[in-house]
C-alpha cells in the first residue's frame, strides 16, 4: 500500500506548479513572526509597558521548544501525528490507510503531518483556500517532503507551535498558555496539554468535545485519571477564567509614553526611560493627588530630563485610576503657562540690558490701553509692594513688575524669545497675545517648559529631546501639539550664558523669595537648584519647574476636564511632588555617579562681575549682586517712571475704521502712554510734531498707513508703532 501511494504521488506531482515547491528556511520564518503586542523597554532593558497592536490576532513573542512544557510536546505528537519523529514529511502509512477506509465510505482520521501542517501554514494562498482538494494535499506533501530535507524536527515542532491557532483568536502556544491557563508554555501539565491539543483540530469546537477530546488523548497517553473534573476545569479555561491578564503585572507603567513610540509590532523598543525612576514618580504624584482630592484635584503630570543628553528618564502623563481622563496625556496637552514664562522674560531683559537684578521696578496699580481695552494687572496676592528689584520681582513672581518690563521689551520681541525657546504653540504674533502673555496667557506643555529650562540650565543653549538612549530617535515620537518642535530641531542659542546665569542665580535664591514662599519651602532644597512655579487663570493649571547642575523636572497639576482647584497654588499643588523627584534623582545622582557629591551652584561666566550694591533708601537690604560687566550699580535709587512709558494707543498693527456717517470731530484719536512721560518728550506723526507728550492729545485721523513715534528731548526715539485707518463705506439715506 505505501509503494502504491508514493507511485500515484509521483505521478499527481508532476502536474503542481514550480511555484508550490518554493518554502522559506527556518530561520527567515523565525525573522518574519512578530507579536501582536509591542513591548516598550526602560533603558536597562527591563519592560515599562505593552501594547496590543494587532487587532487579527493574539501572539506572544516566539517561544523556543526547550521553554514549552515536555507534556504539551508529548501531546500534540499523540494528537496529531504519531510517527512524526520515524517519517520523512508524509505519515504514507496513515496516508494509505486513510485512502482506503475514504475508498470505502468509512471515516478515517486524517493523515496530515506535523510537517504538512506547517507547510500549510506557511502557504498563505493555501491558509485563504484551506488546501482541501486532492492537488492541494498533494502540494502539501511536497511541501512537507522538501521542507524535512532542510528543515530538522525540532525546528519543523518549534515553527508549528508557534503558528498554529488554538481558540479564536490565540495564535502560537504563547499566547495559548497564557490567555487559557494564566502561564507561561514551560509550565503546562498533562491535563493543561491535553485540553491545549485537542484544540487543534478544532480550535472553536464546544467545550463538552472538546473535554471529550482530550480524556481520549490522556487515555491514550496512559493519564486516563486525569479525566475526572476535566469538564469544570475546562469550562474556566475555555472561557478565560484562568487567564493571566492581557499583559504581565507591574508592566504598565509608561502608557503615553507608548502609544506615541510604539507603533509597529516585533521587537521591544528601549526607550531613555529609568524604570525605577518611572515608577517612583508615578507612586509619588498619585499619592499626593490623593491628598488633594478634598480640594478638587485629580489630575496632573510629570517629566524629568537628563540636562546634558536631553534623555527623558520620566513621562507620566495622568494619575491613572484617580482622573476621569486617564487617557488624556497632561506631558503634552496645551495649558496656560501662568508664571512660569517669567524667567524667559527677564532674562531677555537682562541680555539687551535694560533691566539688572538690582534695577528697580514699581510693584503699583497699572492700567494699559491693550487697543480692545483696558488691562489691569493683578498680583497673585491682593496687594503691593512699591518699588522692588528685579530679582525680588522674578523670585517672587509679582505680576506687575513682569508686565512693566514686558512693556520695556514689547510683546513681538517676547514672542519670538518664546517660539526660539521651543514653545512652539506660540503661533500668534506678540500683539496678538498682548501684555497678558508675561503672566503665561498663552497655551504651553509641560514637555515645552520642560526643555526651556533645561535650555536655562544648560546656559541658554537649546538642544532637541531624546526619548531612545544614546541617539535622537529616527523617528520623533510625536510631532502634533504639545511635542511640536520638542523632539526635533538644530541645537542654537537661545539666551546667552550670562542671562541664563543671572536667572538660573535668581530662582535659586530662597532668601529674594522669602517674602512670596518664605525662608522655608518645598522650593528650598539642600542642594543647588533653581525653581519657578506658575498658577493660571482661576486655578485652573498650576506648575512647578526647576533643574539642578544635572536634571530638570517639570510638574502639573490640575484637571483635564478644565475645572478650578479650590486654594491650590503651584507651592501646594506641583511643588511638593517635584521636590520629592528632585530629592530621588540627587540621592541617585550620589548613589550612582558622583557618591558624596551634591548639587553645586554654577560657576558664573566671563563676563560678569559680582559687585556689593545698596539701595537708597534702603528698600533691600545692601547684597553682593551680579552684573553684565559695564551695567555695576553700587548705589541703586527708584528710576523715574518715564523710563516705562510706551506708546499704549494706537498699538502696533492696529487698523481703526472711520464710519462715514459719524461725524469726524467725534472719531478723533487718542494718543496714550503706560506711563507718564518725561517733561520734553514729543509725538512725531510720520516724522511730522504733533505735540508734547505730556498733554492730553487726540488725532483727526486720515486714512491710510501711519507711524506714531514718541522721542524724548534729544531726540531720541523711546518707543513706535504703525497702525492703519481705513474709511467704511456710507450706509446712505
């Protein structure tokens, strides 16, 4: 019977197409399976998080035949092909068998190998057609002769339990295990293995054949006692009672993070993240969110950054099971900056010197014409404090002074500060966001603020982020909102390093903060590190970012559905959970790198030089204070306020409509300034006098382009815009 099988073969082979003969080698089959999961790895190689990204199908990562339990093997053998270890890809004594009890009318059991199996599983065309027609046997058993020839059995068996499908949607013997029995392949028992066997042949069959199947196989394996119970255990199993989770515990740590880098499936990805660090950050934002919870907080986010490489060591983007948008990523999401774009402000000031830190500024009520309207400063506290200086301004985050010295630098200029800094949210033009935008009006991320104080710490110069060790990433891993520009772009100088210094000093400074935050505050670390924190409009947002010589944090806290906090500030909201990372990434920092070594300040660069400065009258205490070399004030006494006034209306860009039916003395426009100006300061109007300053002044206004500029008694241009007047047409009788 065997010869005449082997001779009809022969002769039914010679009718296949070359291209049926074709198989890959075993290792490229190895190459080619992925898992439908995808794995992101911290930077010591240990999993922070998995995805499940192939919807068609569950695989686990391949597994080798010496991690799969000896019973399963023993099984499926029995199962399926009995002398699967003596034939040479075709069973052609089964075969023959089979052919006869079919010539018959008699059932039989099938005659397919291991070997066939596979090489029908390796066939795609043949998967899509099932291969049941008597030339597609055929195909199959050449495919099973030519692939025992280059192919051993212990790859033929590896390949097989890793390709075939067990129930619904579990591929591979990995996934099988796991979603059915809640272990890994090494650890199935004879009753698990024969339950997992009978599957094969019909993987969907109900769960009584199924058991049926099986107590059939443990007898004929001599494991007949396993039988009893078979059909409860069988029901938890079929129906995933002992099923492990979807992906192993303790693994889901970095969820943002990861659906923005994992986006195919195969192998692991190794991201920049610190595992430990991961986690400690999690655990310590939650536990104090929790704390907040009476005060309507249950939001907030967290990123830490290596100031050198630019490596991201942490991304937790939502507090998890604590908000009711865990999904939100608050790295990314766009929020308004409050105080924490200050920093940026003062240190351009610095740079075109015309503001030092000891420079005075007035902390008093102030009224601006913003073109739309008035606009009216507040502090954060209902109060203010006269004349203060700069550092004191910046340290205490008085809102007043940080507008004034917006008015000094003019919005446009601010705003394109902010956009070199890496805000690229920062679209508008200055104009556009006004005078608001030195109270942080604009919408920023936490990963924007992020990098540019990292670029503070790193003396103004700004360097892309990195979320893979070593390297940027080929491939940002995200580019849309909050990541715009982030990942990607040419390191360039943003502030010089004597600006980034004198800021970098100042923020540090816990005496210059002691009357906002006190001498003692979360703020106040034992180590050198400067810190800004930031509260929105309505305690909507609040912030806390500062870096140390080696690692810059930055925090959120908040509500992604946009809801106030109730009396939660940037020091009692974010600040507590940045020093307790702050404190962790120092005592690893001496753990790790330097042990016994802390945070030093920085060591001030050429060009600046340290001078003993007072004040007259003594509104601060006498101080050594640094200064760019050539801008010393040893004695420092209150400036007049002309040296704020700028041109309030009409504001750069503005066009103003003249209605034709009102009449033009009504429509006249008026000249207005920020502050008083001086005795002999005069109005030119495209390069025509219009009068002095000083005087209540209104224009007839005249359509077309104009520029209005204000010059002191010298002659020297204080400050100019341009505006247009257009004439609306009548509306007629």
């Amino acid at each position: 019977m065997r010869t005449a099988s082997r001779a009809g073969f022969l002769v039914l082979l010679g009718m296949l197409p070359l291209a049926a003969l074709a198989l890959p080698t075993y290792s490229e089959v190895r190459a080619a399976y992925v898992s439908s999961d995808a794995t992101l790895l911290a930077r010591d190689g240990r999993p922070l998080h998995t995805l499940r990204l192939d919807k068609n199908g569950r695989r686990e990562a391949w597994t080798g035949l010496d991690d799969i339990a000896p019973a399963f093997v023993r099984a499926v053998i029995v199962s399926e092909d009995k002398r699967f270890l003596e034939h040479d890809g075709v069973d052609w004594q089964a075969a023959g068998k089979a052919a006869w009890t079919n010539f018959w009318g008699g059932r039989t059991r099938g005659a397919s190998t291991l070997s066939m199996q596979l090489a029908g599983l390796l066939d795609e065309d043949g998967k899509r057609s099932g291969r049941r027609s008597i030339l597609g046997k055929i195909s199959q058993s050449t495919a099973a002769l030519r692939l025992e020839r280059s192919w051993n059995k212990r790859q033929i068996l590896e390949a097989y339990l890793n390709l075939v499908d067990f129930r619904g949607e579990l591929q591979g013997v990995g996934a099988m295990s796991r979603k059915l029995f809640g272990k890994w392949p090494h650890g199935l028992d004879e009753r698990e293995s024969a339950l997992a066997a009978a599957l094969l042949r019909a993987p969907n069959a109900a769960p009584a054949l199924v058991v049926k199947r099986a107590c059939n196989l443990l007898k004929e394996m001599n494991r007949g006692g396993e039988c009893d119970g078979l059909d409860g255990f069988a029901t938890l199993a079929l129906g995933g009672s002992l099923g492990a989770p979807a992906t192993p515990p303790g693994e889901q740590l970095a969820p943002h993070l990861a659906r923005k880098m994992l986006n195919s499936t195969g192998r692991p990805l190794r991201s920049s993240l610190d595992g430990e660090l991961q986690l400690f950050a999690g655990e310590a934002l939650r536990r104090h969110l929790a704390a907040l919870r009476r005060q309507n907080v249950e939001d907030g986010a967290l990123v830490a950054i290596d100031n050198a490489s630019g490596e991201i060591l942490a991304w937790i983007g939502s507090s998890g099971d604590l908000s009711g948008a865990a999904e939100v990523d608050g790295v990314t999401a766009l929020r308004q900056a409050g105080s924490t774009l200050k920093p940026f402000l003062y240190a351009q000031a610095f740079e075109r010197r015309q503001l030092t830190p000891a420079s005075l500024i007035e902390d008093a009520p102030l009224t601006l014409d913003a073109g739309n309207g008035l606009y009216a400063p507040q502090n954060y506290e209902p109060h203010y404090r006269g004349w203060v200086s700069a550092r004191m301004a910046l340290a205490g985050s008085l809102n007043v002074p940080a507008v004034k010295t917006l008015v000094r630098l003019g919005p446009d200029a601010f705003q394109q500060r902010l956009k070199a800094s890496g805000f690229a949210s920062l679209k508008e033009s200055g104009d556009w966001y006004g005078y608001s935008l030195a109270l942080g009006s604009a919408d920023v991320s936490l990963l924007m603020l992020a990098n540019a104080y990292r670029t503070l710490a790193n003396a103004g110069l700004w360097t892309p982020l990195r979320a893979v060790p070593g390297k940027a990433a080929a491939e940002p891993p995200c580019r849309r909102e909050g990541c715009a520009g982030v990942f990607d772009g040419t390191p360039h100088a943003v502030n010089t390093p004597q600006s980034a210094f004198l800021v970098s000093d100042i923020l540090a400074d816990r005496n210059a903060r002691a009357t906002t935050f006190g001498l003692e505050s979360w703020l106040a670390t034992p180590y050198w590190a400067a810190a800004k924190t930031g509260t929105s409009k309505d305690m909507r947002d609040n912030w806390c970012i500062g870096y140390s010589r080696r690692y810059t944090v930055a925090v959120w806290v908040g509500n992604a559905s946009g809801s106030p906090m109730h009396d939660v500030s940037g020091v009692s909201g974010a600040a507590p959970v940045w020093r307790e990372v702050m404190d962790w990434l120092q005592r690893g920092d001496a753990r790790h790198a330097r042990p016994g070594v802390r945070s030093a300040p920085p060591t001030a660069p050429a060009g600046l030089v340290r001078t003993k400065t007072r004040f007259e009258p003594a509104r601060e205490p006498q101080r050594e204070e640094w200064f760019l070399a050539g801008t010393e004030m040893p004695v420092v006494r209150a400036a007049p306020s002309t040296a704020l006034a700028r041109i309030a209306y009409p504001a750069n860009g503005s066009v103003i409509a003249l209605d034709p039916d009102i009449p033009p003395q009504r429509q006249r426009v008026p000249l207005r300034l920020s502050a008083a100006a001086g005795p002999d300061w005069r109005w030119r109007l495209d390069d025509k006098p219009l009068g002095k300053a000083g005087d209540k002044l209104s224009w007839l206004p005249q359509p077309g382009r104009h520029k209005l500029r204000l010059e002191n008694g010298r002659g020297e241009t204080m400050d100019e815009t341009s505006f247009e007047v257009r004439a609306l047409k009548g509306k007629g009788t």
